[in-house]
C-alpha cells in the first residue's frame, strides 16, 4: 500500500446489546484519503459499528482511535467537531425546508456560537454565518445541488433527497464521512451518479468509510473492503482479493454476482 497514514483504528472492539453480540472484536485500519467499503449480510453489524464510532454507543470493549486520539468515551458532538459526519440507513431530512437550509443544519454541527451570542446577533455571529453559509454553498456545489437550493426538499426526487444527505453531512467539513447505504432505492443512472460523486468526495480529500449493499458500486468504487458476518472480520483487502476469498463467496457474495456496473 502507497497510503501514508491511518486515519482510522479500530481495535478489538466490541458491542453487545444484552446477548446479542453486535460486534465481537472488530480491528481494521483505514488510510487516509480513500473509500474503504463496509460489507456483509443484513445485522453483521455495520450500522451499529457506525453508531459506536459516532458516540452513539459506548462500546462494550475496545479502541477506536482517529488521528491518533481515543475516541471512545467522547460524546457525539465532540466526534462530530473532530471531523466525522454520517449520513443514516433511513433517510432523515427536514421535508418542509429548503435544500440549503437542511444543508445548513450540517454545519452548525461545527459552529462555535454560543446560543446566547446566536440570540443577540453579535458581530462574531454574522461573522459565522457567513461562514456556514459558504461552507454549505460549497457542499452543494460539490454534489451539484446549487441549482435545487432554495427547492423544498420534501419536493425533490428521491435520488436528490438522498444526495441532500450527504451535502448536509459534507457542510461539516469531516476528515472522514460515514454513509450507510446511499445507493438504497437509487435507479441505475441515480447509482451512477453517486458513484461519480464519491470519487469527487475522495478527491476533494475526505475519506469515506461506505456501508453498502449494492456490489457493483461497492467493487467499481471502493479502494479497499472490509468484510463483516455476524459481528465478526471476515476478511479485509482490496477488491480483487475480496471477490476472489472464498470465504467471502461462501457467506456473502454467492457465485453469480457482476461487479460491472
Ligand atoms: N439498539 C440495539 N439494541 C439491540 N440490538 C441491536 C441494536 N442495534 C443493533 N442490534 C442488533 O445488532 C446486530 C447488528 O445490527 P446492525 O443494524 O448493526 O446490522 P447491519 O449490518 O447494519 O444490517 P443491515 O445490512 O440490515 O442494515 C443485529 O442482530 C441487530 O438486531
Ligand atoms: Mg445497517
């Protein structure tokens, strides 16, 4: 691997809700400034390893270290200033605002205004504004949404909601984006689409950790996978390796899949 450094560690870790083991010592390394995808079968344990690195979760046992610093114990906003920002499994948007106002729900996740300054309008408040406001206009922009700006977004296509997401999520300028399952309930040219906009993301130097189910996508677009089964490390590498492990074959991907998309 070329890759110079690792953004993210996760070691040994560990989350059980009662006797479910959710996840049961899980370790991976992501590089910085790639798509490092997430796989495996319905309640492997992908979206609960997204809620524990968030803070959603504490976890029952183990590391999780971004850029070097512990992450467990932190609460979620502090993660969140730290530069993570994830999108969900189920689509969580304000339908009755605009495109830009939803975004900008975003960036507030990373403003440093107390809600008393907010109130009394100080100048260092405009000051902020502005700067969310161009923060949010530069998530659009690299998700080619300028144009549906001030739409409702209970009015836009289901592709564009989704897309709104991740604008939103963006508009907090994370070093490291979680999205779970962005190509659910997208058509072909929708899923074409996003995968041209993550390679955009990644280049725009923001790594993404990619849950997703949808393998043509998974395997055009990511760098490397990780492989999950009931809560468990299956197998790591690139995509090559992955559709080639038997392993993987055997509990997820099955013989007949097509990888082109
Ligand atoms: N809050 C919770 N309380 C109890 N059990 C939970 C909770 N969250 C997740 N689980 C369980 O943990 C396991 C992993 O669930 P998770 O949602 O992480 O799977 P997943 O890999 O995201 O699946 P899918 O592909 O269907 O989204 C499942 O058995 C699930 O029922
Ligand atoms: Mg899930």
């Amino acid at each position: 691997m070329t890759h110079s450094s690792i953004l993210l560690a996760v070691e040994a870790l560990e989350q059980s809700f009662g006797g479910v083991m959710a996840l049961a010592g899980v370790s991976f390394q992501t590089p910085e400034n790639l798509i490092y995808a997430i796989i495996g079968p319905n309640g492997a344990g992908k979206t609960t390893l997204f809620n524990v690195l968030c803070g959603f979760y504490q976890p029952t046992a183990g590391h999780l270290r971004f850029d070097g610093q512990e992450l467990r114990g932190l609460p979620s906003h502090r993660i969140a200033a730290l530069g993570i920002a994830r999108t969900f499994q189920n689509l969580q948007l304000f339908f009755n605002m605009t495109v830009l106002e939803n975004v900008m729900v975003g960036c507030h996740l990373r403003g440093r205004t107390s809600l008393l300054a907010a109130a009394l309008r100080l100048p260092k408040v405009r000051h902020e504004e502005r700067r969310l406001r161009q923060w949010a206009g530069e998530a659009l922009e690299l998700c080619e949404l300028s144009s549906h700006a001030e739409r409702s977004a209970g009015a836009l296509p289901y592709g564009l909601m989704k897309r709104v997401e991740i604008a939103r999520a963006l508009a907090a300028k994370p070093r490291l984006l979680l999205l779970d399952e962005p190509a659910a309930g997208l058509n072909d040219t929708e899923t074409m689409a996003l995968r041209d906009l993550l390679s955009r993301i990644r280049a725009a130097g923001v790594t993404i950790l990619l849950v997703e189910h949808h393998m043509p996508l998974v395997m055009s677009v990511s760098d490397r996978l990780l492989v999950l089964d009931y809560g468990s490390v299956l197998a790591e590498g690139a995509p090559a390796e992955i559709q080639a492990n038997p392993r993987v074959i055997a509990a997820y991907l099955g013989g007949a899949v097509q990888y082109a998309i």
